[in-house]
C-alpha cells in the first residue's frame, strides 16, 4: 500500500520526489512508497454572496448585510470569467480526487506549507473531496532531501492541527464578512449614481492606510523650527585640528542665537584646557537573523526597484529551490533544537567565504532561543550551495547567508573618546565637548559589507593646554519626519505601531511572537501591493503616501474601528490565539459578524460619506494628447486643464461605447490609457453576449477632428 502526499506547489512535489525516489507521471510523481502531487496554492475559494442567493447578483444597499448561515467552497474561478471554475483547477482537482481513491492509497499526507494558510490550502481539499481515508500532516522548514526524510519519519495526525486550522477558516471568513459587506455597502453609498469607483474596504487594508495617512498627516502638520549650535575648532601643539561642541548640562541646541555669539567674542583665540579624557570600548553585536519583515525592509530599503512583494516571492522561490528555510516567519532566532543543524549549514557556507578564519560557531541567546520562536525560527540557508543564481535571487540569498554567517563572526568592538575642554580665561556656564571614534575590530560588519565611520582625534591626555582657533554659531532647522517606506511601514505592521528603542529589542520581538500586530508576515506585501492598486496608496521612489482617494476614505468611512490599531492587532491576536487555543473560531466570528453589523449601518446612516465629490482625484490622470497640459477630473469626465484656453480633450465617464461593452470610464483606467496610449480590459460583454478581452485606444480621427475609441482584440 501506498500514501498520497499533497504538496502546496508542484516545486514542493518535485522536492519530495527527488527525496523519495518517485518518477514523474501526468500530474503527479509515484514512487514505491508514495504518490506525490500538488495544488497551486488555493484550489478553492469560499462562495460569492450570489451563490448563496441569486439576488446578491444586483447589489442593492437593503440587502446588506448580508452574512450566510454557513459557508460553502467552489473550484477557484477562471480569471477571465469568474462565473466559471478554472480550467487547469479543474484538472487538478480530477487528478487528486482520482489518486485519493486509487485502492492502493491507504492514507493521505498533509504537506503544505507549515502555517495557517497551508493548514487551509490542503483541509478545503480534504473537505470537498471527502477522499475517506486518514490524513497525516509532514511538518517541515525546509524542503531539502535529509529534511523530508526525516519529517515523512515523524508524520502528526492531521486532527492535531485543528487549531491551526480554525485560525485559518476564521481569517477567511472575517475577511469575506469584512470585505464584502463593507466594499459592497461603501461603494454604493459614494456611488450616488456619478461616481462608479470600487472602494476596497479590508481588515488589514484600512489601518495600514491610516498608517501612511498619520505621516502624512505629521509631515504637513509639521512648523518648521530651528536651533543654534556653538562649534569650535582647536589645535594642539602638534598642529594637530579637532572638533567640539559647546554644552551647558546636556544642552547643546540652543533656541537663540546671541548667549552663544556672545561667547563667541569672548572665547576665540583662547586656550582650552582638557579637564578629561573618558575612553570606553563598546561591543557592537551583529543584527538579528532575518524575518520576513526585516528581510523586506533591508531589500527595499538596500536596493532600487524592489517591493516587499517582489522579496517575498523571491525568498519563496530560494525556499522552493531547497536553498533557505521557510521565509514566512515572525522570529529572528533559531529553535535550540536546531543547534547541531545550524553548526553543520555554517560549516559548509564558512568554506566559501573570505573570512573563514574569524567565524566560529556558539550557541548564544542571541541566536538559539527556543522562548523566542513560533512555528517558524528565523530564515537561515539550508545546507544546499547554490551553483547560479539569477540576480534577483543572489541578492536575497546572500542577504539572509551573511546575515547568517554575521552571528558567529567576532563581535565589532569600537573605541569611544570623549574630551572634556575648559576654555581657559573666560567664566563660561558651559563645555565644550569632543568625541572621536575608531573600530578596533570590525567583526561581523566584514561580511555585511558596512564600513565604518571614524572621527580620529589627536593623542592628548588630561590636563594638556590647546588652543580654540575658531568657534562658529550653526543654524539648523529641525526637519519634519520622513515619508514611510515599505521598510519603515513594515515594522509599523509587525509592532501594531508601538514604539521600540533599540535597546527594546527583547520585548519587541516578544511583542511581535504574541500576534499583536497588523496582518501577517505572509499577508503584509500583497497588503501594500493592494493599497496601491486600488488607489489609495502612490510610490514616489521608496516614500509611500496617500492619494487624494486614500485621505478621504480616512477622513470620512464611518466604521472607524477599522484605522485603530489597537483594535486591528487585538483581532489578529485574536487569531493567533486561536492557534493556541485561548479562543475558538466561533466566539471570533461572532464578534465579527456583530461587528459588520454595526458598520454596514454606520455607512447607511452617515449623512456625511459618500456626498459628491467625496473621492473624487485632485492629481493629473495624466497629460493631454493635444496641448500637453494635465488632464484632471470632474464630477462627468476627464478634460483638459487648459480647457479655457481652447482644448477641447475630454474623456466622458458616462460614454456610452464603453458602458455598451460592461466597463466604465475610471481614473485608473484614464490613467493608464493617458500613460500607454491604450488600456486593456478583461471580460467585456459584446452585443451577443460574448466576453472577450481587448486593448482601448482612444485616437483622434483625421478627417473630423474628434476623438473616438478604437478596440483590438487580445487572443
């Protein structure tokens, strides 16, 4: 008899049948123990409201909201036209089911990813196929041969993981609930029979806009200020030149500039005593093992042209290829238990680097901490070394390799030098004060490729006479606070916007193992991603901030509960709770079924949402084709801004070609057109009723002048 093993993605499949010995068959692998196949992530998706009832077809405000009495799954809709399964879903599905059944297959193995929606991804299937036959689950973090060999050895009851899996069905359907009820119920309410816009209303979504939204907010609040500094210039016998900075107590920025011209006029010229010299050596550790997060926030903030997206499926794909451990993880240090495993993957990688000589491996808290880890330890690579990489992959893979490596190198030691200068002569309040500092060993700041900035300062010693050849009142301007990147806006997410120091790191990390926070690992890029696709968010080089759509939608959606962050990370705790068993599935639908209740008629009743104009763009859609001037947006149609002046390009948002076909005229849509010179769209409904897709162009006809939409059909 044999075992069925489901796999997430036929990478994963084919990782399991290189360790098992299986051959490659139509859809699946087969092997003498095992037959091996795969789904493409979710083969399932939870009902549309038109499912349960034909009427939710025609959305209509008094039918919101609208909340099943129990939820039901289908075959994952074709990406054209989402009234029909997908084709190569289908397949699948017929392929699973088939070997499920095969009477050779005793049981079925569970080998999705470890984590809440792998749990799911494989229990839709389990529960729609019904196969009748005991399911086990392999519980991996990595794919590498000895790896799953070793889990097909210690394989769970798939029963064991139920509350993983009430976790993940709980997630699911508080989204639907909150997604659908809030998208349908706002978009029709600012609609108004003007505005057709779909306003994308999400759990995770609002209060990561609200995020972006309170920078913003801080940055165009800010009142630009300044303060004074006193800088002065001393020489010493040797014509050797340092640097100081004037203090009274700890105060060195001044709100006025005459104390300090005063003293000023009084001192230069004069000699300086140095009453003390304090040098101290302080260890600067290396940062911890990467997480997802931080993984995101150092690629991005690293390298131009990369997302969080884009690093989360490039560390999948490193993952898939056996070369790093799972990349959804929230820790930054590593299971004890995996003690003897790390020594064996760093005597391999030690061998390829340069500094070989200085890494030797110890087991420090600040690497193994089993108190520290959920589910998942931190992303190290396997013991696999990688022959080519494309570029993409070699910059993630070297990242989390040197990170890796950077643990069990030296720790960085630099010497801080602090003088203390009397000006001598002059009865002052104050000091002068002088740092300098040199990096006596540099560690693991080699092999991340961080140089280091010193400031040398002359050998003096206590009670030495120098002379203050220069001193200079500075003028600085305190700036306001930066734009949030996706590096800065990623830990926001992961700490639920508490403030950490540095020197918080333990409870940080704490923090973020408790669940406390807004969204996943997992979910937080597509989080961003969707922000921008659905206009709220616009990238300005790294800065994200908020379109003229997103700050309305903050400033006036009624359900406010949603931008509070507080109240976005205690229901993700909630979930990971789940996980633990604090809480069941059914006390947290519970209260978000309450909870989407009581916004649906918040939005109903708010007199002030969804008033005309209320989200309408302030920006350029683009330029125009005529006159090169900004095409903006009105409550009918995009014209041009020099309309005044005699341009008559316009694009109506009522045009009747477009709504003939099943579309409609949007800022996106204009945008796009404006920027290309053609738009495409997806499931158009031609006069017969057939959909197809084609490219929109809308170009000026030669013979009268105006402009007309022309269509090209894509295969």
């Amino acid at each position: 008899m044999k075992k069925l093993i489901l796999a997430e993605k036929p990478s994963v499949a084919k990782n399991i049948a290189d360790a098992t010995d299986a051959v490659r068959k139509n859809g699946y692998f087969e092997g003498k123990e095992y037959v091996i196949t795969w789904a493409f992530g979710h083969l399932l998706q939870l009902y549309d409201a038109k499912d349960y009832d034909p009427e939710m077809k025609s959305w209509k405000m008094d039918k919101f909201p609208y909340i099943p009495g129990e939820f039901h799954y289908k075959l994952k809709a074709d990406g054209k036209n989402k009234d029909k399964p997908d084709n190569g879903v289908v397949r699948q599905m017929e392929i699973i089911k088939r070997l499920a059944q095969r009477s050779d297959v005793s049981g079925i193995i569970s080998a999705t990813d470890d984590d809440r929606e792998g749990q799911i991804i494989a229990d839709e299937i389990f529960s729609y196929l019904n196969p009748g036959k005991p399911v086990e689950r392999i519980l991996l973090n990595e794919w590498t041969v000895n790896e799953v060999k070793r889990g097909l050895a210690h394989l769970k009851p798939n029963e064991e993981m139920q509350s993983l899996q009430d976790a993940g069905f709980g997630r699911q359907i508080a989204d639907w609930l909150i997604g659908i009820n809030l998208t349908s119920v706002a978009t029709l309410k600012c609609r108004n029979g003007k505005d057709s816009r779909l306003l994308n209303i999400g759990r995770v979504l609002m209060p990561t806009l609200k995020i972006i939204y309170d920078r913003d907010k801080e940055i165009a609040d800010f009142q630009v200020t300044k303060y004074y500094k006193l800088k002065g210039i001393f020489e010493t016998d040797a014509k050797e030149k340092f640097e100081g900075t004037y203090y009274i107590g700890k105060k060195e920025k001044f709100d006025s500039p005459q104390e300090l011209e005063e003293i000023k006029q009084k001192i230069e010229g004069h000699q300086a005593e140095i009453t003390e010299k304090k040098v101290s050596v302080k260890k600067e550790y290396p940062p911890y093992l990467f997480n997802l997060s931080s993984l995101q926030g150092f690629i991005t903030s690293k390298y131009k042209g990369w997302t969080s997206d884009k690093v989360l499926k490039t560390a999948q794909d490193l993952y898939e290829k056996k070369l790093i451990t799972y990349p959804r993880t929230a820790s930054v240090v590593l299971d004890e238990s995996l003690v003897e495993k790390a020594k064996k993957v760093l005597e391999i990688h030690q061998a390829f680097c340069p500094f070989a000589g200085q890494i030797h491996f110890h087991t420090s808290k600040r690497v193994f901490d089993s108190k520290k880890v959920e589910s998942h330890s931190a992303i190290i690579p396997t013991y696999m070394v990688p022959k080519s990489l494309k570029e993409g992959e070699k910059i993630v893979y070297e990242a989390v390799r040197n990170r890796f490596l950077a643990q069990f190198m030296p720790v960085a030691e630099a010497e801080d030098t602090v003088l203390t200068l009397k000006i001598k002569g002059e009865e002052l309040p104050g000091y002068f004060l002088a740092r300098g500092k040199i990096q006596r060993e540099p560690g693991w700041k080699l092999i991340e490729g961080i140089d280091a900035k010193e400031v040398m300062l002359p050998p003096v010693k206590k009670g030495d006479l120098v002379l203050l050849l220069q001193a200079e009142v500075n003028e600085v301007e305190r700036k306001p606070p930066k734009p949030h990147t996706e590096k800065t806006l990623l830990k926001v997410m992961e700490t639920c916007g508490r403030k950490y120091e540095e020197k918080d790191d333990q409870e940080m990390m704490m923090a973020i193992l408790s669940g406390f926070s807004i969204g996943t690992p997992a979910t937080r890029a597509d989080t961003i991603k969707k922000l921008k696709d659905a206009g709220y968010v616009k990238a300005r080089g790294k800065s994200l901030t908020c379109t003229d759509l997103g700050k309305k939608l903050v400033e006036t959606f009624p359900a406010r509960e949603l931008f509070d962050l507080e109240y976005t990370g205690r229901l993700e705790k909630t979930l990971s709770d789940i996980e633990k068993k604090k809480h069941t599935k059914e006390e947290f639908l519970d209260f978000v079924e309450k909870f989407v209740t009581a916004s649906v008629q918040k939005i109903k009743e708010d007199q002030n949402f969804g008033q005309s104009g209320a989200v309408m763009h302030s920006e350029p859609a683009g330029k125009c084709p005529e006159c090169g001037a900004d095409v903006m947006e009105t409550e009918k149609a995009f014209g041009c801004s020099r309309w005044r002046e005699g341009c008559t390009f316009t694009i109506w948002k009522n045009d009747y070609f477009i709504r003939s076909l099943g579309k409609k005229v949007t800022y996106e849509m204009v945008k796009i057109l404006l920027e290309h010179g053609k738009v495409g769209f997806r499931g158009c409904v031609s006069k017969k009723g057939n959909k197809f897709s084609a490219y929109f162009f809308y170009e000026k006809d030669k013979n009268t002048g105006k402009y007309r939409w022309r269509l090209e059909f894509i295969d």
